[in-house]
C-alpha cells in the first residue's frame, strides 16, 4: 500500500516571471531518512482544440524558447490566479488568434507532471469557431495562425508536424471524451 | 513567416540532482530589445506500454512530489547520458517492475513542454511482458505493480484513474502507431 511523504518544510529557491523553484523537505512514510525533492511551481494551464464549421482546426506556429524550435500548437496558456478554466480557454484562444467559438466542452484534465511539477492541463473544445477580431499577443509573442482540415490532426501527430507532448494528450482526450454536437 | 530568436547568453541559475534551472539572453527576429527567458534543463526521457501476452498492462502506482500525490503510471524514467533510449526503456521496465520483454516497439517521441522545457519523450511498447526478476528501484523509489486488463486503458484515462499527461499522450502515440505483432 503506497502512502504519501509528510512535508516538513517547503521554501522557494527561484523565481522566474512564469514559475517557481521550490525545495521540499519530506519524511517518506517508510524507514528511511527525510530528503529534499524540487518542484517547479507553475499555474495551471489551459488548451483548445478549435473547430470552425467548415471543419478546420486553429493551429499556431510560433518559436519556443525551452526547445529553441519553431513549433506547430493548439492554442493555449496559462489560468490568471482566480480565472476559471473555461474563461482562460476563450481568453487565450482569443488574445493568441482572434477567433471566439459558438459552444464550448471540457475533454479533461491531465497533471502535466506529476514527478517535478504541480499543475495540471485543462483541454476544452471550442466548436463553431470564426474570426471575431485581431490578436492580442503577449509582448515577445510572434505568433502565426494557420487553418488545417480537422482530419488531418491525427496524421500531423504520427509524421512529427505537432510533437507538444499536451497537444498529443489532449489530442486523446478529444477522441475519448468529446460529445456529438 | 516565424524565425527563431538568437541566443546570445546562456547561464546555469541553479541545479537540482534531477534538473538544470537556466537563464537565456535572446534576441528576436523582430524589432524588440534582447530579453531574458527561463528554461528547465532536462535529460530526455522515456516510459514504456508493457503488455503481457494475456493482453494485460503492466502499470506502477508511486507517491509523486510534484503534484504530492499518489499517481498511476507506465513505467518510465530518464535516459542516462550517452544511453540509446530503447536501451533506457528496458532497464527502467526492469529496475521498475521486475519484467522483461520479448520485442519492443518505437511508436514516437513528443516534445515534454517547448516552452519552457527542452527536453523529449520516447514512448516505446513492450509486447510479450513477463515477470523476470525482483525490481530495483531507486532510494527514495517506493513503487507497486499492478497489472490491468489493457482494454481497460483508455476507460482509466476517461475516469481519471491515468492523469500523468505523458501516458496520455503515450496512449495517443500506441493507438495511432502502433503496428500488430
């Protein structure tokens, strides 16, 4: 039977202006000495499979500064500290594409990792997308919007085109939890 | 047209015995200041869909300091360095669960997080899984086996028995490439 560790003490050795670095000292529940573990400290976030009505799913392309790579993405971000989910979905997707959505559907939620990180990924589905104004990226955001056929998700997954390890687990949950509409 | 930012700078802010905490100075491709961006430095890593030949998945239930609690998983680890990640794979199904595999399977690799993370997963299959020896796990590693029917798999994923996204995406990556045996 696994049981938790008790944290003894928890204190911040970093601060980044997106997350923390935290040092954790723990007593696991088993003969053994106490010991310090990290967790990088990070909001919760949030992404969005959008469909438009002819089919066609919201993509960006943007450079990422953690594999210094240009990568192809679903929209998404981070939840602001007391933003619902759902408001952060139809932010983000607005401010990064200038697209809204007629309905909306949570797919679920996945901890994003579990061994060195605290929070978890939302994954909603923004049905009936369309063009509802500008932009309104992030300074140091460059981002390009690109429409693909809907279809062709799951081949862009399996030839490398969209290799975001949260793109690939919300990309599941779709298929296992969306709803006709 | 996205193009990549420059890296003038590179500095170590802090380690961990698991991760790297880096600081990158950075030009962008557009008309802006040189600005700073924080990056988790990270060994790639790998996990593993171990079936047995009764079609069951061979799955680890651990205490997690993350997110501080307890998580079901694939087996999985990171790739030591100058290790072939096939070669990471079987010894971290081994020293994690006790098995062997008779053949294994490649079926991808995903980005961890590009934003700020620069590291990968390769997700593997291992078909033919069988109980080999006693696991050797890692000090402070406190894991139990449990074997599932592996047509229970995407059910633990829908009812939030599987939350770690990386098995969700692995998932994602076994149902779209994974070839018969």
């Amino acid at each position: 039977m696994i049981k938790k560790w008790k944290t003894l003490e928890r204190k911040q050795l970093a601060r980044t202006p997106i997350f923390g670095l935290d040092v954790v000292l723990r007593d696991p529940p088993f003969e053994a000495d106490p010991a310090s573990f990290y967790v990088v400290d990070l909001q919760s976030w949030i992404n969005v499979f959008a469909y438009t009505d002819d089919d066609e799913i919201v993509l960006i392309r943007q450079y990422r500064h953690g594999t210094d790579s240009i990568t192809l993405e679903i929209p998404g971000g981070a939840i602001d500290a007391g933003e619902d989910p759902l408001d952060a979905a139809k932010r983000e997707l607005y401010e990064e594409t200038g697209y809204k959505a007629k309905s909306w559907e949570s797919v679920g939620v996945v901890e994003v990792n579990p061994a060195i990180q605290n929070n978890s990924c939302h994954t909603f589905v923004a049905h009936g997308a369309y063009l509802a104004g500008e932009p309104e990226p992030d300074e140091h955001e460059d981002i390009e919007v690109e429409l693909h056929p809907a279809t062709e998700l799951p081949e862009m997954i399996k030839d490398g085109r969209i290799t975001h390890s949260l793109v690939v687990a919300g990309y599941a949950l779709v298929v296992l939890n969306s709803k006709p509409q």
